[in-house]
C-alpha cells in the first residue's frame, strides 16, 4: 500500500501499516468520547483536563501533540494561546476537539467539531468542514493532484461555501513515533502526489468575521474506511 520512493514518505523502523490503522480508530474513538464528555456550562480549560483523563483511560496518555479543546470564538485558532482559556461552552455554541495520542509506538490524529443547540451558522460550518474534507479527499483519489495543489482546492471548496480556509494547519505526514525525525514537511508543501495512509488531511475553516470555526482531520484514505 505504502510503497513509494521519495524520500519525504520515508517510514521508521517499526512503521506497520495495519497498526497505524489500529491507532486510527483508537483516536476516532477517543474524539467522539471526549465529544461526549463536553457540555454546556463548562469551562474550556477544564474541558482539556476532562480530555487528558480519557485519554489516559484508553491508554492514549502519550501524545505526539498537545490536547486541543476550543470553545465558541477560540475555535478560530487552535495551537498556540487560546483567545480566552477561560471561555465557558453555552447553549448554541460549537467547540473542537484536536488529539494526536500514540497507540504503542504509533502516531494517530483526529480531529472534529460538534455544536450544541440550534445555531445554524454553526452547525453549517460543522457540516461544511466534512464535505470539504471529503470532497478533497476525493479529488486526491481521482486525480494525480500535489499536496499543494489540495490545498488550492481546498481553499477554493471553503471560498465557495463562504468560509476563509485557515492554512496554518497545512496537513502533514503520520508515521511510527516519532515521524518528525523522519520527515516535517507539510502535506500543502509538497509538489507529488501524497501516499494513501503516510499523509493527514487537515481543514480548518472559518467565519470570515472570524466569530467561530471548525475543524476536520484524518489520513488520506480511501471511501472504504469512512462511513458516508
């Protein structure tokens, strides 16, 4: 699956493509039960504590990048100082969830968005998040397209929906722990066609007024690991 000659999709010692698969789904489950775990009236800064602690009930303690929980406004930016660590989750709002734990000596990554209550701009950036993922992800399976060349896709996918498509999360490689000793050169930095399960797809949108966003990732896959 992963055979490939250049040396930016270069694996470790102990890289094992079925494994890798194995840390996916331990994420994608850790995400929604993180998800689950967060509710109106709740502080975002205890909600990354709450987070922590699942984790390291799943035995995800370890991550290869901070654990990132952003509520309403901060959901603009995600690494880095939040807007206000102090911002407590309402009613109609919309937060992020962001892991990059590592199962055994694999990396994996997810992240998504989720709204509560009935604000319509909210949940149609939650939505369009997805449907922009995916329709790249579709464009990287029918066409030979450059990982920057996803991005310009990618970015005129959120243009279209009217939202602003943040490229300080570019995308990037996935591996055995570590893969920054191995390669860190963005997925939107490439000029070839990324492998299927060495690269993650990473789409941050937001509100051009820069009042909330939204966030989707997970590696290039084909549709037969997705449930659409």
């Amino acid at each position: 699956m992963n055979e490939t000659n250049h040396p930016l999709e270069a694996v470790g010692a102990h890289y094992d493509a079925a494994q890798m698969l194995v840390a996916r789904e331990h994420t994608r489950l850790a995400v929604n039960a993180i998800a689950a775990a967060i509710e109106p009236g709740m502080v975002e800064a205890d909600a990354i504590e709450t987070a922590k602690d699942i984790l390291a009930e799943m035995g995800l303690l370890r991550g290869w990048h901070d654990v990132y929980v952003r509520f309403g406004k901060n959901t603009v930016q995600i690494a880095g100082t939040p807007i206000d660590p102090n911002l407590t989750l309402g009613e109609d709002d919309i937060f992020l969830v962001d892991i990059g734990p590592c199962w055994n000596q694999w990396e994996g990554d997810g992240g998504d968005t989720f709204v509560t209550g009935s604000n319509a701009d909210m949940a149609r950036c939650a939505a369009d998040v997805k449907t922009i993922f995916h329709e790249v992800r579709r464009h990287w399976l029918s066409t030979g397209a450059s990982g920057k060349e996803l991005y310009d896709f990618a970015q005129a996918s959120a243009e279209q929906r009217g939202w602003e498509l943040n490229f300080d999360l570019p995308g990037h490689r996935i591996a055995d722990f570590p893969h920054k000793a191995i390669v860190n050169v963005p997925l939107s930095g490439i000029d070839f066609h990324p492998s299927q399960q060495l690269w993650v797809l990473e789409i941050h949108i937001r509100d051009k007024d820069r009042r909330f966003g939204a966030f989707f990732e997970d590696m290039l896959l084909d549709d037969s690991y997705f449930q659409l």
